[in-house]
C-alpha cells in the first residue's frame, strides 16, 4: 500500500502536470478540480486524500462505497462522487451516499433519482454521462440523445445539472481522442448556454489522458493509478 510520502510526490508531481496544461490552455489551476478515485483501495485512503486537501473522493460502487462511510469519520469535509455505473435498483442508496452522481446515463434513471431525491428531501446533483466517442463497451446519452435528454432532465424538480462526463474509447490516438474531448466540451457548452447555465462542469480525463482532457476543457479529471499507484 501506497506510503505518505510516496502519495506526497505523485500529488506533486500531478499539481505540476495540471498546471502546465492549464498554462497551455489559458486557464488558471483553480479551475481543475482533482477527483481522487479510491475505488477498491481501504476507507483510510480517503483520510489519506483529505490529509492532503484532496477533498472531492470518486467512487464506482455503492455497497464498497457504504462500508467505507461506515468507518470514514469526516464525511462532511469531502464531496464524495459516484463514477461508476448506476443501476436503478440501487438510486436510492447512491443518493444517501453521494453528493453528485457524475454517471446519468438515461431518462429512466434521471426520473427515478428525481423521484427518490424528492422523498429524501434532498436535491441530487448530476453529470451527464455522454458517449462521445460512440464506444459499445461504455454507457452514456448518444451524442444525438444528449440534448433532448438534457432538455427534459434539466426541468426535473429535485435534480441539479452541473456537468457532462465522458469515458473515451481505450487505445485510440491522440487525435481521436482530442477530437472527442473537444466534441464533449461543445455539448457541454451547448447545454449550458441554451438549456441549464448551472451545467458548468466537464467531467473527462484519467491518469493516462488528463493532460489531454484539460487543454480541451475539462474542469474534473479523475485520478486514481497515478495517485495511488496500481491496484
């Protein structure tokens, strides 16, 4: 398991790439949010993130997420983040858990946290996940489905839309892969403008691409391997 100083150096060491990439793109590093993904590593990696001011926590799965809160003692110091796949058996528990759910991939699962927030008294915030690069092993709205979605999404009483989240195809060239970020920044851009001004955020970028995803817009990048080292 990853020492202190050793998560110390990697932090340092990421700080340093996001602020390059912000430089090259005429942004500020404040603008880039760090979500640290602890998915299948112990609960006391998320006191190991805060210790370092990392406070936005990414998880994929609900019940591994659950047992770590359990023992977790700062929740209230965190925004934790779902990133995984939601089913809609198990909204009701993601919304008890989480702060945003980055991965609303369908009308039926937005109706149903819309309904399940109500009787939590609670109002979700959400991404929307969107399928940019058109890849049948990864959810999300087609690129086609993204805007009537968000249309109907953003008019749901007890959700907050505040972003898009993209997943790209593995092992494509740079070019691809920029052309995809930069056709996801324009949905973003599309819906903000014209359907909800409280979608601001641009979820996309990992260990192997966030440099990639910040020159072209994105505001969270989610790092898990380069932080905490392979699983």
């Amino acid at each position: 398991m990853i020492s202190s100083s050793e998560f110390r150096q990697n932090l340092q060491l990421i700080n340093h790439r996001i602020h390059l990439s912000a430089i090259k793109s005429y942004r500020k590093h404040n603008e880039i949010t760090l979500v640290a993904i602890t998915k299948s590593l112990p609960f006391y990696m998320w006191d190991l993130a805060l210790e370092h001011r990392l406070t936005t926590i990414g998880e994929s799965r609900i019940q591994e997420t659950n047992n770590k809160n359990k023992k977790f003692t700062n929740k209230e110091k965190i925004e934790l983040h779902l990133i995984g796949h939601l089913q809609k058996n198990k909204a009701k528990k993601a919304i008890q858990l989480f702060d945003v759910i980055q991965t609303i991939d369908s009308i039926k699962l937005a109706k149903r946290i819309n309904i399940i927030a109500a009787e939590e008294k609670k109002i979700q915030k959400i991404f929307l996940q969107v399928n940019t690069g058109n890849d049948s092993q990864k959810h999300g709205f087609s690129k086609k489905e993204i805007i009537i979605a968000a249309e109907e999404i953003a008019g749901m009483q007890n959700i907050l839309l505040i972003g898009i989240m993209t997943i790209p195809p593995q092992d494509i060239s740079k070019n691809k892969l920029q052309f995809i970020y930069r056709e996801t920044r324009k949905i973003r851009d599309k819906i903000k403008h014209t359907i909800d001004n409280h979608c601001k955020n641009l979820s996309m970028g990992m260990s192997n691409d966030f440099e990639t995803a910040i020159i072209e817009g994105a505001t969270h990048i989610r790092i898990g391997t380069a932080l905490f080292g392979e699983r």
